[in-house]
C-alpha cells in the first residue's frame, strides 16, 4: 500500500513538472513569435575629418584636435563616437544627417564636448541596409565666433613675462617652430629653463586684460599648440569691478610634459569660471601659462604658438 501510494505521488510529482515545463515552453514561444525581428542597419563610417578657414588672418591656423563627432540622423540623436568610427543607423533610404565635431576640454578623455564654435556638416545620403558609407566631415568656425590670436609672427606681443619669471622669446630655429602643412609660419613662444642657472620657473601673462564676462560673452575659450618638457597650468586671473575683491587667480587646465616631446594641441575651458564670477562682478581677466621645475633639472623647454581666445559675443 505504501509502495503504491510513493508510485501515485511520484508520478503526479512528475505529471505536475511536466505540465509546467510544457506551459513555459508555449510562453517561450510565444514570446519568441511576438518579438521584434533583429533590424540590420546601415553604416557610416568616419575615420578623419576636414577643417578649414576662411580668413587666415582673422582665424589663425587651421590646426585642429577633433577626436569625436556627435551624429543625428533624421533628427534622431545617434549619440558621440571616437574617430575613427562605425555608427550604426537605423535609418534607411533618403536620410538627412547632422555632424558636428567634439573636442576633449583641457585634454581630458573624460570631458568630451560638441564644440561650439564649429559649424555642422549637413548633408542627404541614400543609406542601405547593412552597407557602408564612408564620409569625411568637414567644418570651419562659425561666423559668429571671435577671436583673439598670438601667433607670434608680429613685432608685438600679447604675452609677457611675469614677475621674476624666466623671460619668454621668438624662436625661429626650423627644428623648434610650429608648421601647420600650407602654413607659412616663422616664429614660435620659446622659455628655457633654468634661466641663468637660477630661474627654475616661468610665468607669462596678457599684456591687457580681455574685456569678456558673464554679460558679453556666451562661450569662451582658449585654443593652443604647446610643445613642452615638463607640466604646465593654465588659468585666468580674474578682476572685480568692486574695490573690496581682490583678484582671483583660478588654474583651468594642466598640460602634461614629456622629455621627447611633440606639438600637441589643446582646447581650455573659460566658459564656466567667468559666469560664476558674476557673484564678484568680474570687470575683464588676465590669461596666464606657468611651469615651475624641480632645482635638480636643467633642461626644460616650453614652446607654444597659435594662442587663441574663441568666443561668441551676447549680441
């Protein structure tokens, strides 16, 4: 009686598994059945981009550092991707696509942004599933932008240096200046250091402060090519309207030096230090460079070129 009674329950046991397996199996399938088929995209792919200007004088070099480009298609946001880059669309067919070029802020990888003085590659492409079309964006500055450029090429200069600093010079030595191809470029910004075998250290400052604040300027940035041996920080000095403030010296960027080093260049971030001083009534600011090295080094050497204040005017 036992015996039998185990064999029932064993076997309802197994009935009632069975049945479950079986109700999971119809709603697997069934699931299956009502999903959404995997689409096949199309693809761009863009592995460089183009920069140009339109007046040299007005805009300085074409020297660019655009590492991403932010894509839309169809007014749909496909997100940043690092060049070089596959993007996947799901669009097909006539697509209206929108490019604009991204920057990283102060070198870092992890501030990565849409820079706004760029203008957008616009264009219309025939996009097939599952191929790949290949583009090469091009941009310029936007008209709107202004600038305020050293390129060490004029008598005068708009950077000097500071206090005991070492002194800064124009260098024309071939194997030291800047070349941007189809440039034509003579001097580059030269300190050397230790100066006299007792100056370890180097500051260099605007000559006049620039008239930008929170109420005539949107964005506001600095573009520079630097080639250096050891670190350097880069900040602005602000100036209040109000007797009682004194001058508040805030570091923006840190530029990192190598002893084999090369020309690099570099986008630092203004915008955000001049709205905040509007709660001490910045009247204008003084842009700074500085490096101090250790007393046991003895040769460093800081180069620059191209320094340029971007911005876009209130009105």
């Amino acid at each position: 009686m036992q015996n039998n009674l185990f064999t029932v329950r064993y076997r309802n046991l197994g009935i009632k598994y069975l049945t479950s397996a079986f109700a999971l199996a119809i709603l697997l399938s069934f699931h299956w059945s009502c999903s959404p088929k995997m689409e096949i995209p199309s693809y761009l792919w863009i592995d460089s981009v183009d920069f140009q200007i339109t007046d040299e004088v007005q805009q300085g070099t074409a020297s660019q550092k655009i590492t991403d480009v932010w894509v839309t298609a169809n007014g749909k946001n496909l997100g940043m991707y690092q060049i070089p880059a596959r993007i996947p669309v799901l669009e097909h067919g006539v697509t209206r696509l929108s490019i604009d070029a991204g920057v990283m802020y102060g070198g870092i990888p992890q501030i990565r942004v849409k820079y706004p003085f760029f203008t957008s590659h616009t264009l219309t492409a025939d996009l097939q599933k599952g191929r790949i079309d290949t583009l090469t964006p091009s941009f310029k500055y936007t008209d709107f932008t202004k600038f305020i450029i050293e390129d060490f090429e004029s008598a005068g200069i708009l950077y000097q240096a500071h206090g005991t600093s070492a002194p800064l010079r124009k260098t024309n030595d071939k194997d030291l200046v800047f070349h941007h191809p189809k440039e034509d470029n003579h001097y580059s910004a030269l300190i050397e250091l230790p100066y006299n075998d007792t100056i370890h250290h180097f500051e260099i400052r605007t000559v006049n402060p620039i008239n930008l604040t929170y109420l005539n300027s949107n964005y506001c940035l600095m573009e520079i090519n630097f080639c250096i041996t050891h670190n350097v920080e880069i900040g602005m000095i602000a100036h209040s309207a109000l007797s009682t403030v004194p001058a508040q010296q805030i570091p923006l960027a840190n530029l990192s030096g190598n002893k084999n080093p090369e020309w690099k260049k570099v986008y630092v971030n203004f915008t955000k230090e001049i709205g905040e001083a509007s709660s001490y009534q910045m009247k204008n600011f003084d842009v700074y460079i500085r490096a101090t090295i250790p007393f046991s080094e003895k040769d460093a050497r800081f180069l620059f070129d191209n320094i340029k204040i971007v911005y876009l005017p209130t009105n």
